[in-house]
C-alpha cells in the first residue's frame, strides 16, 4: 500500500515546480513572454496593422476560391 503522505507531498511538489514554470519550454514562454507582445506593440503602433489586414483578406479570397475549384473540379467526370 503507497504512502499517501509522500504521494501527496509529491504531488504538492510537482504542482509548486509546474506552477513556477519549472517545466514550461523555453521557446514557447519566450514567444508568449517576448515576441507577442512586442508585435502586438508593431501592430497597434505602425502600418502592420494594414498589412495584416491585407494578408488575413488574402487568406479568406484563397479559402474561398480553393473551396470553389475544388466543387467544380468534383463535377468533371
């Protein structure tokens, strides 16, 4: 039968050390903690707000055009 004093303890010791970002991938935390931010700075201050825009509207003209063809390329024999 497991002691569940040290299981506890354990289990209490792993949440603490996760908690503290013990465990968090360092690429991940410094794009949440670094880049993020500072390209929501970009946007918000400079012209890559437009150019966002402009890409995201690209993007949905591609979707829907791939949608089309890919409809009508289902009705040839």
């Amino acid at each position: 039968m497991p002691n569940t004093l040290c299981t506890g303890a354990l289990d209490n010791a792993f949440a603490d050390l996760h908690a503290r970002g013990y465990f968090k991938d360092p690429v991940k935390q410094a794009v949440e903690e670094v880049f993020l931010p500072w390209l929501q700075a970009q946007v918000a201050h400079s012209s890559l707000h437009r150019a966002c825009a402009a890409l995201t509207l690209g993007v949905h003209i591609h979707l829907l055009l791939h949608a089309e063809l890919c409809a009508l390329c289902s009705l040839l024999p």
